[in-house]
C-alpha cells in the first residue's frame, strides 16, 4: 500500500507526456494542411492570366521578399523592353536614336509601384516564403503608365544633355579662342622678350666695350704688390725685386726687402732696422692661388708661409727664436671706385687692409696715386718702437715706370719716410 501512490504518479505523468506528442503531431498535420497552394514552386499554381514572383529563404523574411522582387522581374522584363522599344520607337527616330534603353531602366520600371502580394511563413521547415502576383491586365497598365512618364523624362533629360552638349561645345569653342588669343599673346611677349633681350645684349656689349676703352689700359696694367708696408696677393713682375725704406729726418735706413720670383711662387726676406742695428727679420713663402681673375675687376689671392725673429738688437739674432705662421693675402682691383686695389693681409702675429688709389688716372695714369694701410699687431715684440698695436700709414705714390716706384708717406703717426722699389 505504500508504493500505490508513487506508482500512480508515474502512470499519470507518461499518459501526459503521450497526449502532448499526439497533440503535436496533430498541430504539425494541421499546418502543413493550411500551407498556401502557391509555395509549391515545383509546380504552376498561380494560374493563367497573372504575372508572379515567389522567393523563399531559409534564413530571414527580407530575403524571400528579395528573391520574390528579382523572380518577378526576371518573368516581366522581356515584356516590359518590348514595351518599351515600341513606345520609344513611336516618338520618332531622332527620339530613337538618342535614347538607350539599358536593362538597369528595364528593371526599374519592371518594379515600380510593385509590393510583396502575400507573405507565408513554414515553422516546421523554418523557411520564409513570399509572393508578388498581379493581374497581367493591371501589370501591363501600370506598366505603361511607367513607360510613359520615363518617356517624357527621357525626353527632358535628352534635351538638357543636347543643350548640356551644346553649351559645352560654345564653351570649348571660347577656350579654344581664348587658347589661340593666348598663344598669339604668347609668341607676341616671346618675340618682344627676346627683341629687349637682343637690345639688352647690345647694349651690354657697348658698355663692356666702353669700359674697355675707359679702364682698358688701368686693367691691363700691372696692380701694386703692396700698399706702405702691407704686401697683398701680387708677387713681382720681375724675377726680383728690391725695397728699400729710410726716414728722412734723420735720414737713415728703416727697412729693406728682397724677393725672388719663380713661376707662381715668390720667396722674400725682409729686415727692420733700429738705428744701425737689424731690430726684425722675416721671410715669406707665398704661392699666388688666385691670379688676377676678372674682366672689369681684378682679384688675386695668395697664401704662403711666415718666419721671423724679433729683438734682434736686444737679444742678438737666434735662429731658435723663430716664430712661424701661416698667412693669407688678397687684392682686388676696382677701376669704377676712383681707379683703386684694395689689398688684405692677414698672419698671426698682424692683420691688416690697404688702398691703393689712382684718382687722377685719366691725367696721369698710374704715375701718380695715394695709399693708405691699418694695421693691427697681435705680438708686442713686432710693434713699433712706441708699443702702438694699431697703426694708420698714408701717403703718396710716384710711379715713373714699370719697374721704379717712390713711395713719401707719414709712418707711425710720427714721421715722414721715403720709399724706393725697384723691379728687375
């Protein structure tokens, strides 16, 4: 007695589970009996008389509406070009001729004012059915009426293509004339450019032939070796030469230098007297880099090499006491500025810049001139004897010939001193 009613649970659970498969089963008959006749896509069940389209998809309704859209098409679009050609063709041939009629346009009007007919959905299967269906009276009515006003906007839209084409063809017809305006404009500045380029050459080649005629012969000639005491980039004309500077009141000997020429290179020693006694020496290697490149001026640089020996007088000469440096010396020559060589020197021990100028050329050539040097001096033991670390030289130039100039210039800010050089 005490199992019966655990047994009887048991029975009336399994007859539960029994009625809901019979119930199932039962539901499951029943929808497929109320599945619409036109899902059956193996068979025609639409009938005569009416254009459709049937999609199905297993996967979403938008898709069997998709397939039913294209199916639909698909079965009108033959009709629906026919249609049209004959609609198009009874415009007239201009008409006909400037229309295309593509499959895209076909398909269009093949779907417009068309809507899903009916929509099925098959639970037991999981499939989505849908259905377009129209009447082949209506359709082709609609359809007309479609073709029809495609037709008139066909007709707007080849009008404003022509007048489109039209304005476009005026509007390259004014580029093209304004391209030929332009190009005339063109070869007109091209002809005048190179007309004032041609004056401008001749007018060039009167003026450099003028200034040949002017500066020809300041040019030609032999520019200064060295302003007072500054020498510059030059080296001698001859194969050797000689200075020599001396004061006047007393009268006795200052400096004295001597250079020898040899192709492009100058080698010279020069001595600076104290009284009787040989206070400075020096000797230069120079090596002309730059020689007197220009037309209408004249630029030249040299660098070369320094020793020299200081309080000679004092300590005696010693040859261990040299000093060395490298130097740098440059000139140039610029007639249009009052016939002048502007000379630079540059070592360590002194630096200096110098003009040599010919302001009365056109009277006296290069007889007559005046020169002017600053120098700075870095080593008290090459100053002069009053200590003066920066110098200004001027004074007068006489040429008398190529190779003999005299130089009268105030030295040291303190006396007048008269220099010869001679060339030979």
């Amino acid at each position: 007695m005490g199992h019966f009613p655990w047994a009887f649970f048991i029975m009336t659970r399994r007859v539960s589970i029994l009625i809901f498969v019979l119930l199932l089963q039962l539901s499951i008959r029943m929808q497929a009996q109320q599945r619409p006749e036109w899902t059956n896509t193996q068979r025609n069940s639409i009938g005569s008389g009416y254009y459709a389209g049937i999609g199905s998809s297993a996967v979403s309704q938008d898709e069997a509406d998709t397939r039913a859209f294209i199916e639909f098409s698909r079965t009108v679009e033959v009709n629906v070009k026919s249609v049209f050609q004959r609609e198009v063709s009874e415009e007239g041939k201009e008409f006909s001729d400037a229309t295309t009629i593509s499959m895209q346009l076909v398909s269009d009007v093949s779907l417009k004012g068309i809507t899903i007919t009916e929509r099925f959905v098959d639970t037991a299967a999981h499939t989505f059915f849908a259905l377009i269906r129209y009447r082949t009276e209506e359709y082709d009515s609609l359809v007309r009426w479609h073709i029809e006003r495609e037709i008139v906007l066909m007709k707007l839209r080849n009008k404003m293509e022509e007048e489109k084409r039209m304005e476009d063809l005026r509007l390259q017809k004014a580029l093209n004339k304004l391209d030929e305006e332009q190009q005339k404009e063109q070869i007109r500045t091209s002809k005048e450019k190179l007309t004032i380029e041609e004056e401008r050459r001749l007018l060039q080649e009167k003026e450099e032939e003028l200034l040949r005629k002017i500066y020809g012969e300041f040019l030609d000639a032999a520019p200064p070796e060295k302003v007072i005491t500054l020498r510059n980039a030059e080296i001698s004309n001859e194969d050797h030469s000689l200075m020599l500077n001396g004061g006047l009141s007393p009268l006795e000997l200052k400096d004295a230098f001597y250079a020898l020429r040899t192709g492009p290179f100058e080698l010279g020693a020069s001595a600076h007297f104290r009284g009787k006694s040989v206070d400075r020496q020096e000797a230069t290697l120079k090596l002309q880099i730059l020689p007197r490149v220009g037309e209408f001026s004249r630029t030249s640089v040299a660098i070369g090499a320094v020793q020299s020996v200081a309080v000679i007088a004092d300590s005696g000469y010693d040859f261990k006491r040299s000093r060395y440096s490298l130097f740098i010396a440059a000139n140039v020559t610029l007639p249009k500025v009052y016939y002048s060589t502007f000379s630079f020197y540059a070592d360590k021990k002194r630096a200096g810049v110098g003009v040599t100028s010919f302001p009365f050329f056109e009277q006296f050539r290069n007889h007559l001139g005046f020169v002017m040097e600053m120098t700075s001096h870095f080593d008290p033991q090459f100053r002069n004897e009053k200590g003066d670390p920066f110098v200004v030289n001027a004074g007068l130039r006489l040429q008398a010939s190529d190779t003999f100039i005299t130089q009268l210039v105030l030295m040291d800010h303190k006396e007048f001193c008269l220099t010869l050089e001679f060339q030979f």
